[in-house]
C-alpha cells in the first residue's frame, strides 16, 4: 500500500482543517507533486466513514491514473465514461466530467467532490455539475490555479492552499532537476484571442521546417537519444514535426486524442521502453499526463498563458531511474515570458490582474547565455554549463505598441555607426542588448545575414 510522504501529509491535514470553516477548497502542488495519491489517501479515509465521492477528470488516460492509484488505497471504485459500462451503486466513482454532465442526475449525490486539474472548474461542464450538488464539498487540486488566460478560481473555491515549491521539492529529490536551453527565435507576429496567440495563425507561423529542423538540431547536440516529448501547435504541425524528426534518423510519431485508447496507451508503453525516442502532440499531454521516462520536453507551441507554459515544462520533471535531470528545449520562448520552473510565483483565487498578464512578455528572472543559450536566474554572472560570463541587464527602453520610441536624426547616425564597429556576431548581441531589444540575438543574425547578401 502506499504511504504518503511528510509534505503530503502536512498539506492534506491543512486542506481538512479548511474544511472546518468552507465548504470547496483548492489544493494547489507543483506538477509531480503526488497530487493524485494524496487526494486518493483522503478518498480512503472518508469511504471508510460511509461517505460517497465522485472524482472528476477531464481525459481517459488520467481515469486510469487515478484509478490504478486508488486500488493501490483498496479502494472501490466504478467508472463513468463513455466507454465504460454504467452502473449506480457505487460508493466512489472516477468520471469523465463531460460523461458525468450527461449523468449527474442518474447517481445519488456525493458527500465529496474531487477535481483534478482544477483550473478547468468554473468551466460549463464543471460548473454544471457543482451547481447540480449543491451540498457537496469540493475539493479540487491543481499545479496551476488560475485559468489559462490568467483569471482566478474564486467562483468555484473558497480558499486556496499551497503546497511546498518546486525548488524545495528538487531540493528533497521528490522532483528531477533541469536545464534549460532557449534558442533565440523571431518576435511571434500573430494575433491574439482570449488572450493567447490566436490557434491557427501561431500553428501556420511555427510549422515551418526551418523552425522544426533547429529543433531536431539542438535535440541532437543536446538530448541525442533521449525520450522526448514534443508540444505543438496543432495536429498537423505534431505530424509534420514527428516526421521531421523520422527523417532525421529518430523513431519519432504523433499521439493524439482521435487515437484508440489502446493504440495511445501502446503508443506510450513503446515510448517509456525506448522504442520511440520522440512523441509528438498537441495538448493532450499538457496536463496531468504521468509519464516520467520523459527525459527532454521540447517546446514549439509558444503561449501567453503561465498555467498552460508550466504544465507543459512539468511534465518532464518527474524523477526517472537513471535521469540525472530533464532538460528543456524551449523553442519557443515560453521560458523568456514565463521565467523558470522553479521561479517563486505568488497564486490567487482572484487571478493575476490584467495589467501583468498583458505585461508578460518577457521574464526580468531570466538570463540567457549568448554562446549556449542555457537560461537561468538573472542573479547569475557566469554561465553555469559553459563558464562564459553572462550579459549585464539592458538599460531600460521606452516602447510604444510593441515598438522602440524613433530615435532622433542625430541618435540614428550615431546607432548606425555603432552598428558598422560592431564586427562580429557577440559584439552585435551584445548592442542589441544595450538597445534594449527583446531579442537580440535574433537581431544580430539578421544584420549578419544583410552584411553577407551585401
């Protein structure tokens, strides 16, 4: 039988205190966390009190999860789902929450209601059935309490409780450590919608082979070999990045949600037997997907939203036999907006406020090398894996609408000249930065690229 850790404990003993005083409570723990057993060791304990529970999951594969985990308890446990034959005398139920929108009504209320991946809760389907069990206690759990647009909790929760940081968890060997690697990439022009880039103009402006061959390049000088995980924008961008991959000599193929649960779940038992190095796909591993013989995540799919960013890096955090860390090949440059996985962030039932998620271009915690392009904490002078000693902070620009303020007649003389003395590829990065350029690096490639059509 399992046994719960000290933290898990610890943080499940606080979320039943809260209970006293509130009726829904979020539990909020970093991705790999525990967050399933924990919130199965408290099924345990309060079916053994008479009570019924309904857990609620938004994919098939993590009903397996969470079932196999509450055997593991001793407990009972029966399916709703579409695939999964209907029946209404059990105590604890693990549903798919658009299967149990259809049944809420067919099953007698529950006692306990348990949410997994919580940030979907103020959702229709979710809500739905919360407001049908109005007497219910909630308890959801999540590694990242806010919406993917960045709005809070606060209509579905009462209060939120925290869990330990990813850096202490590292720290206690609970998590795997990282690298981070962030090619520089082009400034992403494409709109944005409900306060990401738009879904369609972001699939078009990454599919790009050039874009996908950078990233099979840096997998092979970096993560040669090694089981990865590939986010992308789109089904066909995950198609076209796994054959890119095939046709740079890797066992590379794409999973995705239209599969067959049993070629999906064959799909990823090949994948953790390292029969397939590289699985590519689109969303249906962003959350609450338990694979931890990921050894590298690769990033293609960029994203304004913090949650969306963190359960992706997320995934590759878990610790692996043999995995001395994860690494991180941002594509990206999710980590330059979002800053690092282990980055101390302050969560909210009322949400980050507007005026920050609109800010979160880019990452002041961050500092990335101009020769590796390892990313780091800003605190940091030299680069940690090659020794090259790191770019001091830019000076502060003035920008309007996304573009730097016109300099003067006598300042663009002056910029011109400057960008004549700089001969080499680091001098110009190095003046872009001084600039006050988001992405510097990008820039002086494309002036070295001038200089030679010249």
């Amino acid at each position: 039988m399992l046994v719960l850790r000290p933290d898990q404990s610890d943080l499940i003993e606080r979320c039943r205190q809260a209970f006293h005083k509130h009726r829904s409570v979020l539990l909020q723990a970093p991705c790999a966390f525990g967050k399933t057993v924990a919130f199965s060791w408290l099924a345990q304990q309060v079916t053994e009190r008479g009570k019924r529970i309904v857990i609620i999951v938004h994919r098939y594969e993590l009903m397996d999860q969470v079932a196999r985990t509450l055997e593991e308890f001793g407990v009972s446990y029966g399916f709703i789902g579409a695939s999964h034959h209907f029946q209404t005398h059990h105590q604890v139920y693990v549903a798919s929450v658009f299967s149990l929108a259809r049944r809420v009504h067919d099953i007698a209320a529950p006692d306990l209601v348990i949410i997994d991946e919580a940030h979907h809760a103020v959702a229709g389907s979710w809500a739905s059935i919360l407001a049908a069990w109005p007497k219910a206690r909630v308890l959801g759990v999540t590694a990242t309490p806010e919406r993917l647009d960045g709005s809070g909790l606060r209509a579905a929760f009462d209060v939120l409780i925290e869990g330990p940081s990813v850096r202490s968890l590292i720290a206690a060997g609970h998590l795997c450590d990282y690298r981070v690697f962030a090619p520089p990439i082009q400034a992403i022009e494409v709109p944005r919608r409900a306060g990401d880039y738009a879904k369609e103009a972001l699939a078009h402006w990454m599919d790009k082979p050039h874009l996908t061959g950078s990233a099979v390049d840096h997998y092979r000088k970096l993560a040669h070999g090694k089981r990865a995980l590939v986010f992308c924008v789109s089904l066909e961008h995950a198609q076209n990045v796994a054959q890119q991959f095939v046709a740079a000599g890797y066992r590379a193929t794409r999973i995705d949600g239209g599969m067959e649960r049993n070629a999906r779940r064959d799909m990823v038992d090949q994948f953790r037997r390292g029969e397939i190095q590289v699985l590519t796909s689109c969303e249906i591993v962003s959350e609450g997907f338990d694979l931890p013989a990921i050894e590298c995540a690769i990033l293609l799919r960029p994203t304004m939203s913090l949650a969306m960013h963190l359960q992706q890096v997320g995934r590759a955090l878990r610790t692996y036999p043999g995995k001395e860390y994860a690494l991180l090949l941002d594509h990206a440059g999710n980590t330059l907006r979002h800053g690092l996985p282990d980055e101390q962030r302050e969560w909210s039932l009322d949400g980050r406020p507007k005026q920050e998620r609109k800010a979160a271009e880019t990452s002041e915690w961050v500092r990335t090398c101009l020769h590796c392009f390892a990313a780091m904490p800003a605190a940091a002078t030299e680069c940690k894996y090659c020794g090259r000693p790191l770019p001091v902070k830019p000076r502060t620009v003035e920008e309007r609408e996304g573009e730097l303020v016109e300099l003067k007649e006598l300042e663009r003389k002056e910029a011109r000249r400057m960008q004549g003395s700089a001969k080499n590829m680091d001098a110009l990065i190095e003046l872009g930065r001084q600039r006050g350029y988001r992405n510097p690096s990008y820039w002086a490639m494309r002036v070295m690229q001038g200089r030679q059509r010249a």
